[in-house]
C-alpha cells in the first residue's frame, strides 16, 4: 500500500511527457519535419508569421512544454528505477515490472526530445 503513490505519481507523469512528445512530433510532422534543425540557424530564428502555421504551433508548444520535458522524464527515470529496485514481495514484483515499463516510455521520450532538440 506504501507504494501505491508514488507509481501513480509515476504513471501519471510518464503519461504527461509521453502525451506531450506524441503533440510535438504530430505537429513536428505537419511542420514539414522542421525539428531537428539541420541548417545549423542558416534559416534563422523561430518567428512568427501572420498566420497560425504548424510551424508556429510546434514553437509554442516546444517553449511551454518541450523544455519542462528534460527534468521531467529524469524525474520519472529515476523514480521508476528506484521502485524497480525496492525488495520484492509477491505485490512490489508487479510494481516493478510497471516501474520498469515506465522507465522505457520515458528513456524513449527523453531521447526523442535530444534527438529532436525540443529547445
């Protein structure tokens, strides 16, 4: 029962960053694949334009959630590490095969926002 908050907690914040790279790549994609930036700035800075462009929404969304993505999902990797770590019982073996699950989802979600650069 002492564990059952903190794999909530877990779940619930492995769902958030998960939600929240799945946003970004669908609207990464309808930027036509503009991150990762392989023009070195050559094209310049993010702007605006006059029209809500999927380019324009991709920054918006990396500036308010992209960035808070970094420590959250090494909040949740190390947390599922921790609770994959803890004695087993017949109830923690299921806790840990969860945590660990997590764990993957969020190694998955921080290596797409390095490798996308959601910066």
């Amino acid at each position: 029962m002492k564990h059952t908050l903190p794999i909530l907690l877990l779940i619930i914040l492995v769902a958030w960053t998960t939600s929240a790279t799945i946003r970004i790549e669908l609207l990464n994609a309808q930027a036509d694949y503009y991150l990762p930036r392989t023009d070195s700035g050559a094209d310049g800075k993010w702007r605006i334009s006059m029209h809500r462009q999927p380019r324009d929404q991709l920054r918006g969304l990396i500036q308010t959630i992209g960035l808070p993505q970094y420590p959250l999902t090494l909040i949740a990797i190390t947390a599922s590490l921790m609770l994959a770590m803890m004695p087993r019982t017949s109830r923690s073996t299921s806790i840990g095969r969860i945590a660990v699950i997590c764990g993957s989802v969020a190694t998955f979600c921080l290596t797409m926002a390095i490798y996308r650069g959601y910066y």
